[in-house]
C-alpha cells in the first residue's frame, strides 16, 4: 500500500513538473508570436490531420429541402423564449445591422421608434410581441432574404427563470460593430475561442463550435436535455472559466462577458434578456459562415447531422461538476447573488509557491510587468486577476433590465506584452508583495521608475496638526491617495510633498478652472530656488521662460520641467503623449476620483514616475468605478472626512427639510416612471419654485447669502428673473456662460461688500471642484440629488471658513410623493449623518440636540421614548404593517390612550399589497380599530413618518409598523413647521379631511 501511495506521489511530481515544462515551452512561443492552439486541436481531433479548407462553403452538404420537421428539430436544440423573438433588419440610409424584437404595433401610429420621444420597446405601454412560428425559423434556415432580413434571434432566458442551452458568444459587440455585421476587428477572438474549446474538452464537454454570419467571430454551444435553472446554469458556467483557469492560460476576461443567458431571472415583466443569432443561416451558409466548425476551423460538411448527435447534458452533470470543481458546493448552490459567486475567483487569487520555478521577476515602470515565462498557467492567471474588477455599470443596467450589449462584466486594467511580461497597475504593489510573501515565493525585482531630478525647493508655509499627519502618511509611500474635505487645504498638503520630495514635479488636472489656483498656491507656499529654464520658438531662437511653474492647456506650452500644471487632455493627444510627460519624478493628480475616465487613465498607465499620489475630496464614484482609481494611483493612504471638518469648524451644519406638495399626473404608475419624466414634473412646478423663492427671500432678509443650484440652465434663469431685485448683487452662472465669463462673474462676487446682500443662482455642475466662495452659508437643493459625492460636494461649498460665519443651512426640497425622488432623499439622508449634519427648523440657529439620524438598528429605543411622552397626539403612516409591531403598539399606547392622546395610522387598503393574504390585513386594520385607533387607508401615496404632539416629527424609509430592515433610514426633528407640512400633504391634499375627521 505505502509503495502504491509513494508510486502515485512521484507520478504526481512527474506530471507537475511535465506541466511546468509544458507551460514554460508554451510562454516561450507566446514570446516569439507562434500561435500553436490550432495545432493542439488537431492532435485532439479524433485522428483528423485535415489542414484549413479555403472553399468552406462547398464542404457543407445542404440537404434538398429543410422541411417542418427539421424545423421543429433546429429548434428544440435552440429552444428560447416562444412568446418574443428577433429579426435583423438593416437600416437603409446608415447600413447598420440590428435585432429589434418584432412586435405587432411596429411602425404604426403608437410606435414609438416611428414617434421618435426616446422610449424603449421594453418601456412601452402598447407593445404586443410577435410569436415565433414554424415559417419564421423555416425562413432563417432557407436564408432566401437578398439582405438577409430573415435571419432570426431568439431569446435564451424563458419567462420561468429556466434555459435549454448556454452559449459563449465571440462575435464583436464593441460600439458601433454593427455595421461590420458584428465581425471582429483582430484575431484574439480565434485564440479565445480555442481556448474555451479546450477548456470545455478537458473537463468532459463536448461544445459545438459555431463560425458566425460575418466570418468574423464564434458561438460555443452548449445543451442540456431539460429546461435548468438559469442561475444555476451561470454558476456552472463560471465554474467552469475559473477550473480552466487553472488549466489553460487565459490572457482575456471577455470570457466572462461572452455566457449567455446573461443573467439569473429577468428584473420585470416586460425585460427579455439578451439574444442570440441562430446558427445554419441559409444565407450565410452558403460562404461557410454560421456553420458548425471542427477543430482545424473546417465546416462539418453534415451540419444537421453533427447537430442532432451533439450530447445535451444533464442537470445532475452540472451538479457533480460543480461538486467536483469547488470545496464549497452547498454554497454555492445555495447563494444566487452575483457576490457569491465570485468566491472561486477570489479564492483563486493566493499564490501557491509549485506554479513557479525559481524566482519571480519583477520590474517597475509605468506598472508592475512579472515574467511569465516560468510561471504556471494558474499562476499567471491569478496575477492577472488582480488586475480585475467586477463592473457596477454592467450589474446596474442588469438590475434595472438596461441593455449590458457593449457593457463589460469586468473591466481589467492589465496587460500582456509579447516580450512576455503581464503588466498590471502600480496601485497594486502592497497586495503583489503581501501574496508573495503569504506564499513564501523568492522573488527579484528591477526598478526602471523615472526618479526625476533634484530640485531645490523649500515649503515656507504652515500645516495645521491634520495636514501634517496627512503628509507623513503619504510619503511613507511610493504612491497612494489622500481622501480629505472641501476646504482642507489638498493643495498646501501637496506643496509640502513637493518640498519633502525635492524631486521635479508634474502636476496634472482634469479643470481648467484650476490651474490658476494651483499656480497661486504652489507660488504661496513653496520656495523655488531654480533658474528660469530656456526654450526654443518656432523660428529657432532661444528665450526664458517667465515663471519657474509651466502649464499646459490646449495650444499653449510653457513646461519648465521643475514644476508643471498640465490638463490631463492636453498630455495626450490623439494617442501622442507630450515628450516631457515621463521626465518627472513625482506626479500629483487632483481631483484624482476622476482618473477613472479614459483620458486621464491612459495618461496614468503611461505615467512612470516613481511617486504618484492624488487627492480628491469624494473618493467615490457615482458609477461605482472608484477601484480604477486606486489601481491606478494606489489606495487611500489618509483620510480626513467632511464629518471631521465639520467638527473642527465648531459651528452647526444642519439641514432643513422641506416637503413639497409636488404629485405626480393622475393616473401615472409613480413607481415606473421613467427619470426624465420624474424630473419634468419638478421641472416646471410653479407651486414648487414659488415656495424655493419664498425660502430664499426669508434667508436673504435673515442676513444669509444662498446659492440656489438646480440641474437645468432654464430653470436656474427663472430663479434669477424672479429673485434679481431681492438682494443687492444677484448672480447667475450656468453653462451658457464661458469660463472666461464663470472667472468674471466669481471675481465680481469677491468684490461685494460684506454688509451688501448677495445670491448665487447656478447650475450644479458649475460649483463643483474648485470654487471657492468662503461667505456662502446656505444652500437651497432646486433639484434632488442622490449620489454621496455629489452631496458632499454641494455642502462643501458651504464649510470654507469665514468670519462671522455663524452656522451653515442646506434646503433640502423633499417630493416625498414620487418614489423615485423619495429614495434618493433616503439617500441624501444617509450622507448628511456621514458628512455630520444635524436637522434644524429653517432659520433657527440654535442647535437642537434631539435631532438626528438613525437607522434599522439603532432607532427604535429613542421613538419608544418620543411615543411614551406624547400629549396630544400620535399619527403614524406606514405603508405596510405587520402583525408583531401593531400589536406591540397597541399595548404600548394603552396608558397614552387612557391620558387622552389620539392615535392615528394611515397605511395601505388591504388590497394595495400585491403579496400575502388580504384577510389577514384587513384582521389588522380591525384590531386597531377595536383599540381606539384611528384608521385612513389609502391605495397610493402612503409616506413612511410619524408625527407626535404636531412637533417632533420621523420620517424616513422605514415602516414603522413592520418588519425593520438594517439598511433604512429614518430622521428625527422637532419642527412645527415640518410637522405642518406633513400633515397637509397627507391629508388635506387628499381628501380634505384632517386626522380627527376619520372613524375608529
């Protein structure tokens, strides 16, 4: 027995040590650009030794006529959705190819392609689809169409959240690739075909390779002899890339964008899901293309026959794979959310010390490269996914049923280079060192950093304690980034890191807005001890240069190479990057949360200055992409929050919610709305805008100086027409103005007279990074906003100091009755508590203690206590309510009762639920009434608040009378005057009747 196991050990070693063999040949020929998986599939096909056939569409045998019969066949192996279904169709004018599901009301007087107002099919209201039929697959397969308008597209994903296949789709789905009829533009597809070929052969799967309708791109088949459950059928599909990533080196992550079903169940009733062009097009046949293709790439020339004898496979092979594959199976199976699934691929990270031979080589530049050459495959790929990140645009447009067609699962920042090094960025160094050295691996490393030149520079002002802290932070690192509030003082703290660094210094900017700030700053605080460097004009002669700080903005150049402020843009331009971007040793990035866009990411991953750092005061993203940043940069090395410098300036920040009356038309599902429509309705509200002016003519007569920002240029004109003559200087600025203008117009506002009266009317976007107007004290929200960032960003306008400033406002205009801006002020309130702003009654300054924002686990205890010690009256509206909660109340409020205090509930009819059992609310709705309460039901409507003794007020998002979830919101103020609003729009705005008027 013991010479069996040691037997089966050393064969173990010979076999690894044969893989390690094989995998260094194959990074060799990866090296020198030799392609061998065509010949790997031919040593894998069953004795064919058949070279590439040129005449692919005279190998195919076509059969004499494609009958019902075979139809019926075709499609029981392509069994997608019956009750919807897509045709090509080519516009005539553009050229372009598309799928448009075929719909009964296409191009009539209700269509909305043919009205042109922007709604999607999905969204429509009278679309009817079509239903596939034996004649439409009979005319894909005969292919009879000139332009091949017959060719069809099904829908992978049934109504019932089951599928009959899975497929890999290698056709182009860039922008635009429609016009080539979705063809690829370079040969990596080939590889990644073979690749996924390969990866299916090894693990038991016999796919069935199609060659699509352009020639140009692939579809891997895979079929199952039962409808299975589409999650489960994507964790078996990603189980299956991450065991090939064990065994095949993957050098994409298209891979993961390529399986279709694209998602586990459809988000609502009208979403279809993603398509897929049917294969054995008669059309394209003809040429070779939408044809099943054996392993030299050769048409089957009996495709029909190829197709009936391809083996379908099993639920329970799915289950046993995955079983076989993955340690944690019973979670696997149990989870369907995307998170879990991507445990294998996190697993999958760790370095193991087998997958490579001898050291590990590594060299810093512009990124991190690593040798592959004698790595593993499993050890290459784990590098490379480092380099990866799951991509929340593309689960967000699949959460909301948008269309992820040029949207990639995972966005990879990494790089493989022919000379055979995987690069990825420098923001991932600490994890690099922290896996090699959790896996004990020897490793050598090259640094080819540009370290600059010396300077001589000295910082000649003063860091408050927090900015000192900040810069020691920083500089024990290469690179990194600090988080730090509106008014911090980024640029002092990056000055000091210019002076600590004596290294030239290359600053770049994504605003122009900027640069006279930063140039003022860096001349305010820094010492520059250099001649005035030389250059020379176009017409050869030799000058100075004025300044020892250069700038680069669109045409104009005056770079010194000591210390230099350059637009992200402007340093690349057309793929060409200025000759001086790589000469410096240190780079700065400001308002780094944008490196994640295209323009200032291509600079970065061509950047190779030793130390890169950037500062910004909203780390976070609004479309969650904030992990490019810290590849890219490297991660938050300091952080000094908005809270924190709320604290620091010792005076209240509050906030004063204002409900509007603001109601959808009669008749509009609110909670389908689409966003524009959601706006419009704000839009031109004059009921809406008269009550912001109102607001803004108390503050102004209070002695305050507001900024009124809204999203809309005309909607900002008419708050200035209307509030001109209520202030001595009334200021507009929105993107009808020119920078030059914008400049203007802050230069004029410096120059009023602290005792003149003052309003600052704009557009949201134009008082965003960079401006800077201490005496700003309160800020009326025209237009809701939901995004952290941009909340913090606002507020920031209002934490510069300023004498005299005694306390800043924000006006936050709450229109409780649309969902979709009731959720975003949800939003906004979970910002305010983590920016540290309290809640206040308007124009009161003094500070009121009581107020605050909870959430799901920390509210209940302090509204007991507001319940117990009411007078008057309670009025609680809660949309939904549960059996444990009404009755905990019931008992609670006994006593209050008994003193005379008048309770109310407004919830939903029993019938508004759309779940459970009806009787049983209505068994609710009677209890409460048989203990004094009063009860309104409504059918829409329904606020989630509670208002005690016409005072303190709750409001938020949390059904006070069910069930309490951990991640709502809820806040508490004392305000008659919300109290007031409160009740008139729940119930005078309704039905005319007042709390006391309703029935017990």
């Amino acid at each position: 027995m013991r010479d069996s196991i040691e037997n089966i050990s050393q064969l173990q070693k010979k076999l690894n040590d044969l893989q390690l063999e094989n995998q260094i040949l194959k990074n060799i020929l990866d090296k020198a650009g030799l392609s061998y998986h065509k010949e790997l599939s031919k040593l894998r096909q069953s004795g064919s030794k058949e070279a590439f056939d040129p005449e692919q569409g005279k190998r195919i045998i076509h059969p004499q006529a494609i009958t019902e019969n075979m139809a019926n066949q075709f499609f029981s192996m392509f069994w997608g959705r019956q009750d919807v279904y897509a045709k090509r169709s080519v516009n005539k004018e553009t050229g372009k190819a598309a799928y448009y599901p075929q719909c009964n009301n296409f191009w009539t007087n209700v269509c909305h392609k043919k009205i042109k107002d922007g709604i999607n099919c999905k969204d429509c209201k009278n679309r009817s689809y079509k239903t596939i039929t034996k004649k439409d697959i009979l005319n894909h397969l005969q292919g009879n169409a000139y332009n091949a308008s017959d060719v069809i597209g099904v829908y992978p994903l049934l109504s019932n959240g089951t599928c009959r296949f899975m497929v890999f789709d290698f056709d182009n789905h860039d922008k635009d690739a429609e016009e080539k009829d979705f063809a690829n533009s370079d040969d990596t597809w080939v590889e990644e075909v073979e690749s996924m070929r390969e990866i299916c052969v090894l693990n038991g799967i016999e796919p069935l390779v199609e060659r699509s309708r352009s020639g140009r791109g692939a579809h891997v088949w895979i079929f199952f002899d039962k409808p299975i459950d589409a999650s489960f059928v994507r964790k078996f599909g990603f189980a299956l890339l991450d065991k090939g990533a064990e065994q095949i080196n993957l050098k994409s992550f298209k891979y993961y964008d390529r399986m279709l079903p694209a998602q586990d169940s459809l988000p609502e009733d009208s979403a279809v899901g993603n398509l897929i062009a049917l294969p054995l097009q008669g059309k394209a046949l003809q040429d070779g293309n939408s044809a099943f293709i054996d392993g030299n790439w050769n048409a089957y020339p009996n495709q029909w026959e190829t197709l009936f004898n391809k083996p379908r496979l099993s639920q329970e092979f799915l289950e046993e794979k995955i079983k076989e594959w993955s340690n944690i199976i019973d979670d696997i199976a149990a989870n369907a959310a995307e998170s879990d699934r991507e445990k294998p691929w996190n697993r999958m990270q760790h370095f193991n010390k087998n997958d490579v031979e001898g050291k590990l080589h590594i060299i810093l530049s512009n990124g991190i490269y690593v040798d592959n050459t004698n790595l593993k495959a499993a050890m290459q790929n784990r590098i490379r996914r480092m380099a990866a990140i799951s991509n929340p645009v593309f689960y967000k447009n699949q959460a909301i049923g948008t269309s992820n067609y040029d949207t990639a699962r995972w966005i990879y920042l990494g790089k493989d280079h022919l000379s055979g090094y995987i690069q990825i960025p420098r923001g991932l160094q600490d994890e690099l060192w922290e896996n090699i050295k959790q896996a004990d691996i020897d490793y050598e490393m090259e640094d080819e950093r540009q370290q600059g030149r010396k300077i001589n520079v000295d910082f000649k002002g003063e860091l408050r304690p927090e900015q000192d802290k900040a810069l020691k932070e920083l500089i024990k690192y290469d690179n990194g980034i600090l988080h730090a509030a509106t008014a911090f003082g980024k640029t002092v703290v990056s000055s000091a890191i210019i002076a600590q660094k004596k290294i030239n210094t290359l600053i770049i900017l994504e605003s122009s807005a900027l640069i006279e700030q930063w140039k003022e700053a860096l001349e305010k605080f820094l010492n520059i001890n250099e001649g005035l460097p030389t250059y020379e004009t176009k017409t050869g002669r030799v000058r100075k240069r004025k300044s020892l700080i250069g700038t680069l903005q669109g045409a104009h150049d005056s770079m010194t190479g000591i210390i230099d402020i350059a637009m992200a843009g402007s340093l690349c331009k057309k793929g060409k990057y200025h000759k001086m971007m790589n000469e410096y040793g240190l780079v700065l990035i400001d308002e780094c949360h944008h490196s994640a866009s295209e323009t200032i990411a291509n600079v970065l991953k061509e950047v190779k200055a030793k130390y890169v750092y950037g500062v910004t005061a909203t780390p976070k993203r609004g479309d969650g992409l904030e992990k490019i940043n810290y590849m890219l940069i490297g991660p938050i090395r300091y952080s000094y929050t908005a809270k924190e410098k709320a604290k620091e300036q010792g005076i209240q920040h509050l906030v004063y919610p204002r409900f509007t009356r603001t109601v959808p038309p009669r008749g509009v599902i609110t909670d389908k709305m689409h966003p524009n429509e959601a706006y419009e309705i704000i839009h031109n509200n004059d009921v809406r805008d008269e009550q912001i002016i109102e607001d803004v003519k108390n503050c102004v007569a209070a002695g305050r100086t507001p900024v009124v920002l809204s999203r809309y240029k005309d909607h900002s004109e008419k708050f200035y027409e209307r509030l001109k003559s209520y202030a001595d200087h009334v200021f507009l600025m929105t993107g009808n103005n020119s920078k030059k203008e914008h400049r203007k117009i802050l230069e004029q506002m410096h120059q009023v007279d602290k005792n003149e009266s003052l309003i600052l009317i704009a557009t949201g976007s134009l008082v965003g990074e960079g401006f800077d107007f201490p005496r700003l004290d309160t800020l009326f929200m025209a237009t809701p906003v939901s995004f952290r960032g941009v909340v913090e960003q606002y507020a920031g306008r209002l934490n510069r100091d300023y004498a005299g400033k005694e306390n800043v406002i924000i006006y936050d205009y709450v229109d409780n009755h649309i969902p979709m801006f009731n959720n975003m002020y949800m939003k906004r309130l979970k910002a305010y508590k983590q920016i540290g702003y309290e809640f206040g009654d308007g124009l009161q300054t003094v500070k009121q203690t009581v107020n605050a924002i909870y959430d799901g686990n920390n509210y209940s205890e302090n509204y007991h206590k507001d319940l117990l010690d009411s007078n008057k009256n309670i009025i609680i509206s809660s949309p939904v309510i549960s059996g444990s909660k009404v009755y905990e109340l019931i008992n609670m409020l006994k006593e209050k009762q008994m003193s005379g205090v008048q309770v109310t509930i407004v919830t939903w009819t029993p019938d508004s639920y759309g779940f459970g059992d009806a009787a049983y609310w209505m068994q609710l709705h009677e209890d409460m009434r048989r203990a004094g309460f009063y009860i309104r039901t409504v059918e829409e409507y329904c606020d989630r608040f509670a208002v005690i003794d016409q005072e303190v007020v709750w409001y938020g998002n949390i059904n006070l009378l069910a069930k309490d979830k951990v991640d709502d919101s809820i806040m508490r103020v004392r305000s008659k005057g919300i109290a007031g609003e409160l009740m008139e729009i729940t119930f005078r705005n309704n039905d005319g009747k007042a709390p006391e008027d309703y029935e017990n």
